[in-house]
C-alpha cells in the first residue's frame, strides 16, 4: 500500500465533513416546502451549485433607482444601476408598448413614486423572464418612438444610467416600425423560458405524473393583496405544500412548471406538462376580481364558452399573462389552434369535469367555496389536448378575509390535503 494513501482519505473526509458543518444548504431538498418564497420581483435565484464559490459578475444587476418623467411630448424612462450592463429594446403593437431586455437584474428601486407613469407610459412593469435574463416592460399610452437611448456613467464608474426618451408619433408610422424591427432582428418579445431546459425525467411504470402550475411568476406578479400578499409567491408556496401532500399519497410523482420566482408564458407551461407526459395538470392561482365581495375557492375547466362572466373575466386577465410580460400574442394562437373541436379534446374535458367534481366535493369539507364553484372558461393554460387540467382558485386576493385565509399555514395544509387526497380518488382506479 502507498504511504501517505490513507493521510489523503483523512484529509478529504475532513473537508467534506467541513463542507457539510459550513454550507447551510447542503442537503435541503430544492423544493422543500419550508423554503419561504422568493422576494418580490427577485431575480431568480442562480442556478443550484451549493459548492461553488460565487463569482460576483455571475450575480445580478442591482437597479436601484430609476425615473419616469415629462409629458405626452416628450417622457423619459431612466433606470440606475450597479455595473456597465447592456440592454436589448423593441416596440410592440396591441398593446402598445415598450421592451427592454438585460442581464439577471436585481429591481430594488429606493423611491417607487419616481416611476409613477406619467406622459406616454401608462404603466410598468419589471422582473425575471427567464434565468438569467430580466425584462422591463413599459406600456404606452399612444404610439411612440425612441428618440434617442444611451447608457451613461454617473460619477466616474461609481454606477450607470439607461436613458430613454420617447416621443409620440402616429398609429401608421409606429405599425411601419414595428414590423421594419421585426423584420431585422425577428423580435416577438419570446425568450427561452427556463423550463426549455429542463429535460424531463423519464417516466417510470405504474407511476403517474401529476404537474403542478403555480400560477405566474417573475415579471408578471399576478393580483396583489390588500395586505400586500403577491399572487405568484403564494402560488408557488402553496405549489410546494401540495407537491409535498400528494408525494404522501403513494405512486405519484409530481413536477413544478417552476420552482422558483421567474416568468413562465402559458405555452411554454402546456409544453412542460406535455413534455413530462402528465397525467393531470394543477394550475394553482389566487387572483383579483373587480368585486371584492366575491370570495371563496373555485374550479375552472377549459370550455369554448365561458360558464358565466366571472369566468369569463378571470379567464381574459388569466390569458393576458404572456401579453403583460412583452410576448407576442400571435405566435401563440398559432401554437395553439381550436383544439377545442377536437374530438381527444372532448374525451379529456369529460376527465377534466370528473376530476373538478371530486375536487370541489374534497373541498368543500374544510376550505369555503364560492357559490356554484365549478365553472370553465376559455384559459390558455388548461389546453393540452390530452391532459385532464383543472385551474383552482383558491380564493381571491381582492378579498381580505381570503387573502388572510390563504395566507394562513393552517388553511393551506388543509387546502392541499383536500386537493391531494381528490387527486388519489381521481386515480384510484388505476392503482388498484
Ligand atoms: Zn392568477
């Protein structure tokens, strides 16, 4: 035997003993239901390598300050930030707005009245939209064009400044320049998604998959809380929790469309159940309505036409997600043809009904429902042909007393026991 073999086995043990005492996140599972969520409009975190030294170029770009200002002639949109970044803009019709695309970004901006909208912007939004990949998305009241955009250093290197200003032009003029840009560089405002990556497990035999869909994500934050409760973290919370309760429930296995807090567009969400050959689909959502006396859990289905006009709306603001975050809305109708006629599509609508019916008796013992709480509509997100998928809401965060509900660990373990426990009914037949 070699002398010195075993002083190196020592030593090695050692480090790694070292590693375990040192590293805090070895061995939590990734999606380990006590994680807390992401914070708002967070970066997404990067990817999972617990041992690695962090490079600091490798984390994102802090925005820490940033401006609207002027009026409907001429309105800047300035944006500071911690390193020398480079950013990607287009324009984009009905809705009209703009897109800036950067790096992995940080948005932690000192004073949100300074990006009031004002002038031609009418609203901004901002976050993740794919790993490493952040997005700005200012909305425009009219047609408009950039006059000039350059990045400045303030102070000596010390931080940097984005400056764009805009100034109104006429419907034509724009139409003509969107398409001239999409013409040159093919912008549609589609990013790779993280979930493009992600190749999925194959499928072991007698096990069924079920995904689950926590509702929005990364730039699109879904409905906010009267107590400031963000629709996307609480999806994603309660996405966890139930991941963790149907893994109780014996030969399932489940699979997030995210686990962390980046935006996930709603075709790219069908693709992934599609992909993992799910045997059902769980979207989870917690949204506003304009009647904020409406609250209690319900379950929609995919249907040509909607049940009622609740369902139509929720549907609209559901569907509106991919548009909000800067995707082109086109390429989507085109991805997702009226399927509705289709025949599979039928059959599984018949699974979806069955498994919407389970659910809401399941609940109905310990969570409130609204009244007639199974109803369907049109959503984007519920139709891959031959998945049965059902959109649960859970409640409705333009109510208080849900929003406090669905914050409670109490209710949410209750919540998705009950729906774990639908979902072993829902497959009993096949594990007998
Ligand atoms: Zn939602």
């Amino acid at each position: 035997m070699r002398p010195g073999f075993s002083a190196f086995r020592l030593l090695l043990a050692i480090c790694c003993l070292l590693a375990l005492v040192l590293n805090p996140q070895f061995g939590i599972a990734q999606d380990s239901v006590q994680q807390t969520p992401a914070p708002e409009t967070a970066a997404p975190a990067t990817p999972q390598t617990p041992q690695a030294a962090k490079d600091p170029a490798d984390s994102p770009v802090l925005v820490f300050d940033g401006a609207i200002q002027g009026d409907g002639k001429a309105t800047r949109f300035t944006m500071d930030f911690d390193r020398k970044t480079e950013f990607d803009s287009f324009f984009m019709d009905s809705p009209l707005r703009l897109v800036i695309d950067g790096p992995s970004m940080l948005f932690r901006f000192a004073d949100a009245a300074t990006l009031e909208p004002r002038g031609l912007v009418t609203f901004l939004r901002y976050g993740a939209i794919a790993r490493e990949r952040s997005r700005v998305v200012i909305s425009l009241g009219h047609p408009a064009r950039m006059v000039s955009r350059k990045t400045e250093t303030i102070e000596e290197g010390k931080h940097y400044r984005l400056e764009v200003e805009l100034e109104p032009v006429k419907q034509g003029e724009f139409t003509k320049m969107v398409a001239e840009q999409q013409r040159l560089v093919g912008t549609s405002g589609e990013v790779a998604t993280i979930g493009d990556r992600v190749r999925p497990a194959p499928k072991e035999k007698g096990r069924i998959t079920i995904v689950i869909d926590p509702g929005h994500g990364g730039i699109d934050g879904g409905a906010k809380g009267v107590h400031g409760t963000q629709e996307k973290d609480l999806t994603l919370q309660i996405a966890r929790r139930l991941a963790s309760e149907i893994g109780k429930r014996g030969a399932f296995d489940t699979r997030l469309t995210r686990s962390e807090d980046v935006f996930i567009s709603l075709r790219e969400r069908v693709a992934f159940s599609e992909r993992n050959q799910a045997d059902l689909v769980i979207s989870i959502h917690a949204d506003s309505l304009r009647q904020n006396w409406v609250r209690g859990a319900t379950v929609y289905t995919l249907s040509r036409k909607a049940s009622d006009n609740l369902a139509h709306e929720i549907a609209e603001s559901e569907n509106a997600s991919d548009l909000l975050a800067g995707l082109d809305d086109a390429a989507d109708d085109e991805a997702l043809p009226d399927i509705l006629a289709d025949l599979t599509l039928r059959e599984t609508t018949r699974f979806s009904r069955f498994f919407s019916s389970i659910l809401v008796e399941k609940l109905d013992s310990d969570i409130n429902l609204i009244k007639n709480p199974e109803r369907s509509a049109t959503f984007a997100v519920l139709k891959a042909p031959e998945i049965p998928s059902v959109l649960i809401e859970l409640g409705y965060l333009s109510n208080p007393d849900d929003e406090k509900l669905m914050t409670d660990e109490e209710w949410q373990k209750a919540a998705t026991a009950r729906i774990a426990d639908a979902v072993l009914k829902f497959f009993e037949p096949r594990l007998r």
